[in-house]
C-alpha cells in the first residue's frame, strides 16, 4: 500500500547533457533510486526512495547527479515546521516508532560556537608548534593522592601507581558495535588507533577474534547485555568500560534486529544467529551505585588490577552527581556522553528531546569533581558531536581530559548522515553487514582516511594551542580563562564558568 | 665442441622463429645459421589467402619485422635448400654444393602439400597447391593473366576454405569439393559444418561432399574443368588441390633419424639422434587428449615446439606437455574457433551444447570423466581461451557444469583455486 | 614491469575502470564527448566480471610467457621492450583470432567495428593506467615487479 502522506526528502537532479548512461549510479545505488531503461537508453532516477547519501552524485564519473531537498515546501511555520509535519505523516500512514540513526539534528544551536578560545598577544607571547615542541600526551586513569619518593624505588617513586592509558593525543575512537558497523569499519578503526597511538572502543558488540590483535589499542565495553564479555575478552584489551548510558537515547535500551546478527556477529557477541540482540535499559544487576561499585570492582579483580575501569555514562539532569558517585564508586576514567551523540538506531523522539548539551554536563561535573576534592581520581572524557579540533581544545578548556569521537569518525570513513543505518542499507559500507554493501568500505582506505583526520587535527590542536601561548595539553585542561562566551545567558555563563567575550 | 660451432635451423617459419626465441632467452652469443629453401624473409604461412584476397600487402606478409634476424644474431641463408644431414660429421650439405657445420641442429622443414596420386592432367597451366608465398604469387598472376570465372577448390578442410574466401573476395565462383561427409570434417562436428555450410552457401559458394576429383580436363594445356567421381562436371579456369600437407621427413630420414608419420622426437623434441632437434609440421607429437602420436600442423604448436627445442639446445629442460588441436579461423567474417576431441565416439563422453538458430550461434563442449576435451564456438568466440585453459590443464568441472554455457560464463565461475592458479603472480589476489 | 594487481574482495563492480578505460583509448579523451561519439567503437581492455556481490576487474595479465604472441599468425602480437606490455600492432592484425582461443584469462576481445583484436595495453605512455587511477575503492592496483 502506498503511504500517500508521506512525501520524498530529496529530490534527484540529473543533467542529460553530462549524463552518459554508464549506470554506476544504478549499481551503487541500494535504495533502487536508478534504474537502466535499455528501451529508451536512459538512465531515470525516482526520487521518492532517495535517501540523501550521496553515493551516486559522488562516485558519478561526469558529475551529472545532484541531490537537492525535495522542493515541496510548506507555508512557512514558526511552529508545525515541515519537519513536525513530516513526522506526523510517517506515523500516521505507519503506526510506528519514528527512528533515526546517528545523532540529534535538531536546531537549537551549538554550544561549542557560542564559546571562543584566547590567542596572545604581547605578553604570554604564542609557541610556534612547527618550531617548539608541543605536548598533547595524555594519560587517562587514577591519579595519585599525593606523590612519595623513596630512593632506590623504580623510577624513585614510592606511591604506587594506578593503571594508566597513554594517548598521544587527547582524541579517541567512540564505541560503535560491530555488528552496528561492519567489519571492514570495525578493523579499520581499530587499525587507525593502533597508527596514531590512541584507542577504539570496541562498544557492546563483543570483540571478534580478528580484532585480539589489537588488545593494546582497545576499550572494551561491558554493556548491559553483556554481549561477548568472557574472560578472553576481559584480556584482550588495554582498559574496560561499564556503559550505563548513551548520550543518544538516555534510559532506553539498544536493540540489534536478527537479521543484522549473522554468523560471525552471533559469534562475536555469543548469541544464536539471527536472534535479536537486546541491550536492557539498566544493567539487571545494578540498581544502587553500590550494585556499581561492586561490578568495578569485580572486573578489577577479574584482571588483576592491571586496567583502567571506566563508566560512561549519558548527560542528563542529575549527570553531576552520577558522576561523583560513580568516582567514589571506584571508576578511574568517567565517559559522559551528550545530548548530541550518535547511535546505529535510536526513537527520534527520545534523540532530540532526552538528555543535556556535552558542554554543560562537562563543565558541572568537573566543577562539581573539583569542589568536592576528587577530581583526580577519576579522569574525564567528553562525547556527544564533537566535530572538530576547535571543539577538542574548547572540551579541554572546560576540563575534559580527553574527547571521543564517533560520527567525526565515520564522516571521514565516508559517511555523508542520511540518518538510516537501522535500514541496514548503508551505501558507504559502513553501517551494514550486507556483504554487497561492506565491500565498499576497504578498510586500507578507511583507515588511512581516520589517521589523516587525527593528524590534521592534532596539527590544529597544536596550532591553537601555540596561539594561546600553551605548549602542554595539561596546562590547557580545566583553564576555562581560556574560553568566553558570546551569546550565552549569565546562567549559561555561570554552568560553564566561563565569562562573556569582553570580560 | 658445440660451443664453437653455431646453432643450425633448417625452416624459416614458426617453428625457426620459435627456435631463435628459446635460444637467445638464454644464449646471446653463439651465431645461429639459418637455411631455408624459399627465398623470402619469414613470413606468415597462413597469410597467403589474406594476400590473394588482397586484404594484405607484401610488407604486412612478414612473420617478424625486417630486423629479425639481425636483432637476434642470425645468419640467414634464404633461397638455398638443404639436400643432405650428415649426423656424423655435423654437417649439412645444401643444393648450392655448400657445407654447413653444425653444433646443435634443428629440423623445421614443415609439411609438403598433399596432391592425389595418379591424377591425369594436373600439369595443366591453372593447377596449383596452396602452402608458400610463391604458390599465392603464382595464383594471383594466373587470375591477372586468364579470364578466370570459376574456380574449384579440392579439400574442405581449413587451408581450402581460406582459398575460397580469398577467391569469393576476389568475385570468383567457386565451389568446393570434399572427401568427407562434411567440410571441416577433422575440426567440426556435423552442427558447426552446416553452420558453416549455410553460411558459405549465402555468399555464393556451391559445395560438394563425399566425393573427390577424379579427373583434370585441359584444353591445349589450359585448365578447362574438372571431372568428380560421381560424374559431376565442373568447367573452371583455376584448380587448387588444398587438401592438407604431411610432414617433409625427406632429410631427416635420409640422416637415419627415427620417423614415424613425422620426425619422431622425446618431450624435450630431441629427435633420436643426440643433439638434432626438430619442431613443427615436421614432427609428430604426442596429443595431449588422446595420447596418440601424430603429426599435428598448427602454428602455435609449432611456436611453442621450437621455442622448447631452442632453450634445451643451450642447456635448459623444458619439456612439451603434448600437442592440442586447435584451430580459429574466420570464414567470410563468421569467426569459428575449435579446440580438441570435437567429433567424439564412444560411451564416455558427455556434450553440451547450444544453438541458436537466429544468429548462427553454435557451442559445443566436449566432457570426459567431467574433463571438457573438446570445444566448438562458432560465432560467438568470446573468451573462448577460458576454455582451452580448462582443457589444458583438464580440469575438473563437475562444480560448475551447468554454468558453462551461461552468457555470462568467466573465470569467475570457476573455483578459487584455478582461479588464482591461472593469473597467480601476475594478477587477482584472491 | 608493472603489473595490475586485483583485489576481489574490494572490488564494488561499479564499472568505473570499464568506462574510463574506454575514455582513455577514445579520440578525444574527453569522456562526455567519448560516450557520446565513440562508445560503440571502443572495447574496454578492462572487464568485469561479476557474480552475486563478488566481483573483479579483470585486463590482459601481460603473461612472461604469453600464449597469445606464440599463437600470433601475423606477428601482430608483440611484446613491447620497455614496459614489457604485450602488445597488439593493429595495422598487423587480420582478425584471426588465435589470440582469442588461446587466452586463458579470456582478456582478448574482437574489435567493435574492425576486424581486429582489442586488449588492454597497459595505457602505454601514461604513469598509470586509466583503470587503476580511477577505481574509488582501490580495487586494482599498480604494482612494480621491480620494487
């Protein structure tokens, strides 16, 4: 049955002077938008399934295809926007959840922009980061108390300390399933962390056995479902993380259909093919923040006490004190995921409506951390739409002692957001187990793609850094002078603790 | 002593060619003589139809370019025909009372024309046979010289049918007379002759089978007609006998080498006496599919047997894995390709096949013991080497019989294995 | 010599190799005007082949010791001494087609519109071949014996 109501997103534009009706478009496309009419010799394009992912228009050999917004516009409505309308349609003719897939597109500005970072100038004089040596070492893991010396003792030290992670800068991968993503995706990633000295976070999907060889780069995820956590997974990686939510769809669950759970992923994460794989919302064995602590300590115990264990969990109201709780509950790196994260597939409603800016559950839990004298026990890492370097360096000004990064990631393996990995259909390669469709994605180029962006960015990090007069990572980290805000209410202001531009 | 004395080919085609190849591979040094009794540079045998036709000139008849024999260091004696081996003395003895020494020596001397025995009247002036340049040469002055209206070509064979084309080319009638059942009874099966038939009978060519001529008419010594044996009359100005060639053993008997139909030779194609080889139409060889030994007159056998015995006369071990009947010919631009056992008889074999009666389009396999041994394509040729490769390397096909004569058959549709065997090194990683 | 090497397992069966190798060997090189003018003289020397989602690019493999330069009636058939490219002299060529029998890779195609063969040629005289510069995948790649 034909849903009337609901109207296509974009239109598919294509000029019969450039087109030569090579059909690459035909082929490439996995939504049959292109079809080849050998009568007419023709290539024609309906619009109606088009999805906006741009494989076409990209890989089309005399860029013939273009791909603009559909061109029916609504009467303009400050309230029942074409989006709201939209919505409504789909559920009307379908009766259904809407779904979306990565994170919030939703405008309502970005923080991030309305802060701006200090540059010097005749005092404090800038570093010039092609000349000088620049730091972005970062260790994420339990800091010391205090510091004691004894002689004689390694290194002269006589406190011992807790296990470390070492980054080489304070970039790393976000956890993003296999199973989520594909293979190729999944290697390439990991592959990527190994190059640049950081770390992949393997997410809930398990870790494949391919993937082993790259313990030394690898977070590994104890989620809710527990997918592939077996002793063997608890070795094979360098630190632990216990997700307890996501900054995408706070308080719900994760859902991976049957027909995503083929052989190698039912492998992977322990589970009989074509089942579903059901993340429940909350861990069934933790219901207090002592149920927390018992389970961080359990992994602990289980690897000798040689891992950092982090929590991560979503940015929402009480974010502050979860946060502290989950310090004192023994969790030596804290992940807090923002309101702008992504996911494979998350309710819309609950994606755009659930859950704090990362900037503002940043900036209060460190504060918080600090007022209550453990900040050091626990480092920080900030998530949640983290787009470029500059949102890095403003994420270190408000106290993060590093970022993760998931759709950055997979932008620059190709992904153009159509928004539609729950369809599985991902023309890119990247969110899809369908081998016709992984095929696109080849791990050599994915992975050169992601150490290139981490390059670029540690070179602006750098950059940034040297025109603020900074040439250690650690001396930008909590130093909110840094930063100033423009367009922000004095209450905004107060959260971030950061002044307005012209203090 | 071999290595002071120089390499010797006797021949001037393939099977020579082929021979200098092997040899400077690996030896750029030692002199290399050739002789070969027709006078011209090496050239393209199977050329001569395309000359008489006029669809090449003489510059295009040439096997390898002018500086062949300088580039590869050979002293070519051309127009001299070498009368005599001696085995003992290393020596050949040739018709202008030259002596040629020799260290190692290879026999090219190729295959002479068949004519029929006790056949009156074949001195007639418009008889000819069809194999050297001459012979075109020869042809082509008669047509120039004489009103030649008709022709009538004996042999329905490859050589024959490439005469009638050149003829048909040339807007001369012409029929064609055949011993078997069919014309190109030794590559084809009787579908793929009838293909050809009809097709050849669509551009005006009349074809007589199961009989032969049996009598040369002339009339004052110029060819008037011919005579068949089931009383068929045929006036024609010009006659070719291109009924196929046998192996021209004359000097490699007369040196006391082992002959069968042809020059006997091991897998190395060293003949029976130690340091003489020989290569080509001369020789008889072990056929890779039946196991027979025969002469087997096809130019890329040819090549490769001379290129084997050119590597193992300076030191290598090269061995000839057996003859492969092949033949592609393109009859009146219907390209045909045969490749194998095509005509079988016996229990054992399977045949696939498929016509399409529209276009013409004929293919045909061959299975033995799920083995393709034989292939016809007639029309559509494409790719049709995939299939020679499979029944080189005998293959078993038994896991993807049914997609053998899909459209789309490749070498995707065979296992990984051979796959990867067949472009390993040099292509697909798999 | 430079080889083209396939990877099956990256190969997306676009096709993009086919068409630009077509662009490559057409008249004007402009590939608008090529497909609008030529397409139908021109054979890729490149073909893919495809079978459910797998698939390659396949050309001539420009064999060490290459079937079809030994079956060569003509002599067309050449190898050329500096790249080590098998290569096919038209002007020579008759259109016999041993070629085409003997190839055990199948890279051998009859012309569109002569009798004569067509193959890949390695794009002599361009750095690399029009197939492996164009493939979005890297699909097929340019490897050097020598390195």
């Amino acid at each position: 049955m034909r849903k009337w109501l609901v109207e296509p997103d974009f239109l598919v534009e294509r000029d019969p002077d450039r087109c030569i009706q090579c059909q690459v478009c035909v082929r490439q496309c996995a939504n049959d938008v292109h079809e080849y009419d050998p009568d007419e010799e023709l290539v024609t394009s309906d619009s109606s399934t088009c999805v906006g992912c741009h494989r076409c228009a990209t890989l089309c050999p005399t860029g013939a295809v273009a791909i603009r917004r559909a061109p029916l516009e609504f009467r303009p409505h400050g309230n029942w926007t074409a989006e709201t309308l939209r919505n409504i349609y789909k559920q009307a003719e379908t009766g259904g959840m809407l779904l979306s897939g990565m994170g919030s597109d939703r405008r309502m500005g970005v923080t991030w922009d309305r802060m701006l970072l200090n540059a010097s100038q005749v005092t404090n004089p800038s570093i010039d980061p092609l000349r000088e040596p620049m730091e972005l070492l970062t260790h994420l893991g339990r800091k010391p108390e205090r510091v004691e010396f004894r002689e004689g003792a390694p290194g002269g030290l006589a406190t011992r300390l807790e296990p470390q992670l070492e980054l080489q800068l304070p970039v790393m991968f976000s956890a993003m399933s296999y199973g989520s993503i594909s293979y190729s995706a999944s290697l390439a990633l990991a592959r990527a962390a190994r190059e640049t000295g950081t770390f992949a976070n393997s997410g809930e999907g398990g870790l494949h056995e391919d993937f082993r060889r790259f313990a030394g780069n690898m977070i590994v995820q104890v989620a809710s479902g527990r997918f592939g956590v077996d002793v063997d997974y608890l070795n094979n990686c360098a630190a632990l993380e216990i997700k307890i939510g996501q900054g995408a769809k706070p308080g719900i669950g994760g859902h991976l259909p049957g027909e995503k759970v083929d052989a190698a992923i039912s492998a992977t994460r322990m589970i009989p093919r074509g089942t579903d794989a059901l993340s429940p919302a909350p861990h069934h064995d933790i219901y207090s923040i002592e149920d927390l602590r018992q389970l961080i300590f359990a992994l602990k115990e289980a690897t000798a006490y040689t891992k950092p264990v982090a929590v991560k969990i979503a940015a929402v109201h009480n974010v502050s004190a979860i946060a502290s709780g989950s310090v004192r509950a023994g969790a030596d790196i804290v992940v807090i995921d923002g309101y702008r994260g992504g996911t494979g597939a998350a309710p819309t409603m609950i994606r755009d409506n659930v859950g704090i800016p990362i900037e503002f559950a940043l900036a209060a839990v460190d504060s918080r951390l600090r007022e209550e004298g453990i900040r050091h026990q626990a480092s920080l890492v900030a998530a949640g739409g983290i787009r470029s370097s500059a949102d890095v360096v403003k994420a270190v000004a408000l106290g993060a002692d590093a970022v993760y990064i998931g759709t950055a990631a997979l932008v620059a393996m190709g992904c153009h957001l159509c928004q539609k990995c729950y369809t599985g259909k991902c023309n890119w390669g990247i969110a899809t187990q369908d081998p016709y469709l992984t095929k696109r994605l080849n791990p050599n180029i994915a992975t050169r793609r992601l150490v290139n962006l981490l390059r670029a960015w540690a070179l602006e990090i750098k950059e940034m850094m040297g025109g603020m007069g900074i040439n250690a990572i650690e001396s930008l980290r909590g130093n909110r002078e840094h930063l100033r805000g423009v367009g922000l209410t004095d209450r905004e202001l107060g959260i971030l603790r950061i002044k307005a531009a012209g203090e | 002593m071999s290595d002071k004395r120089p390499f010797l080919i006797i021949g001037n085609s393939a099977a020579a060619v082929g021979t200098v190849a092997g040899i400077r591979k690996r030896d750029r040094d030692t002199p290399i003589t050739l002789i070969a009794r027709e006078a011209e540079h090496t050239y393209s045998r199977p050329l001569i139809s395309y000359l008489l036709a006029g669809k090449v000139d003489e510059e295009r008849m040439l096997y390898r370019g002018r500086d062949f024999y300088e580039k590869n260091g050979v002293d070519a004696v051309l127009g001299v025909e070498v009368t005599r081996i001696d085995a003992e003395s290393r020596t050949v003895e040739t018709d202008d009372g030259r002596t040629f020494p020799f260290g190692k020596l290879l026999i090219a001397t190729g295959g002479a024309p068949v004519v029929p025995e006790d056949l009156p009247g074949t001195d007639a002036r418009g008889v000819f046979t069809f194999t050297t340049w001459e012979d075109a040469r020869r042809i082509k002055s008669h047509i120039e010289t004489t009103d030649v209206k008709q022709a009538v070509v004996v042999g329905g064979g490859l050589i024959g049918l490439k005469a009638v084309e050149a003829l048909v080319e040339l807007g001369i009638r012409t029929t064609v007379v055949e011993l078997a059942d069919r014309i190109l009874s030794a590559t084809f099966d009787l579908t793929a002759s009838e293909v050809a038939l009809d097709f050849l009978k669509g551009k005006g060519v009349e074809v007589h089978c199961r009989t032969t001529v049996s009598e040369v008419r002339g009339h004052e010594g110029r060819l008037a007609g011919v005579l068949l044996r089931d009383g068929t009359e045929l006036p024609c100005e010009l006659l070719i006998f291109a009924i196929g060639v046998v192996p021209d053993t004359r000097l490699a008997r007369g040196a006391g080498i082992a002959c069968g139909r042809g020059i006997v030779t091991d897998d190395g194609m060293q003949t029976s006496i130690e340091g003489i080889y020989a290569a080509g139409d001369v020789v008889e060889t072990r056929d890779l599919l039946t196991g027979a030994r025969r002469p087997m007159p096809i130019l890329p056998n040819a090549y490769r047997q001379g290129f084997i015995a050119g590597a193992n006369m300076v030191g290598g071990k090269l061995t000839s894995r057996g003859g492969l009947s092949m033949n592609a010919v393109d009859l009146c631009g219907l390209p045909t390709i045969s490749v194998g056992i095509t005509s079988p008889e016996g229990e054992e074999y399977e045949i696939l096949s498929s016509l399409d009666d529209e276009s013409g389009s004929y293919r045909k396999l061959v299975l033995r013991d799920n083995r393709i041994v034989g292939a016809i394509f007639v029309g559509r040729i494409d790719r049709a080497g995939i299939f020679t490769g499979l029944i080189r390397e005998k293959v078993d096909v038994s896991g993807f019989k049914e997609l053998l004569l899909s459209q789309d058959f490749g070498l995707i549709s065979l296992p990984n294995e051979y796959r990867k065997h067949v472009v390993s090194g040099m292509g697909i990683e798999v | 010599m430079k080889r083209i090497i396939a990877h099956e397992e990256h190969c997306i069966g676009c096709r993009l190799c086919e068409i630009h190798c077509l662009v490559q060997h057409s008249k004007s090189k402009k590939i608008v005007k090529a497909f609008r003018t030529e397409r139908d003289r021109i054979v890729p020397g490149v073909k893919v082949e495809e079978s459910g989602y797998v698939s390659f690019a396949l050309q001539c493999r420009h064999c060490d010791e290459a079937p079809c330069i030994e079956a060569c009636m003509t002599g067309a058939m050449h190898r050329d001494e500096t790249t080590g490219a098998v290569l096919c002299d038209v002007d020579r060529c008759v259109g016999c087609w041993m070629c085409i029998m003997v190839c055990p890779v199948g890279a051998v195609a009859r012309g569109a519109d002569r009798q004569v063969v067509s193959k890949c040629d390695l794009c002599i005289g361009e750095d690399v071949p029009a197939c492996v510069a164009n493939c979005p995948n890297e699909a097929i790649v340019l490897e050097d014996e020598d390195e």
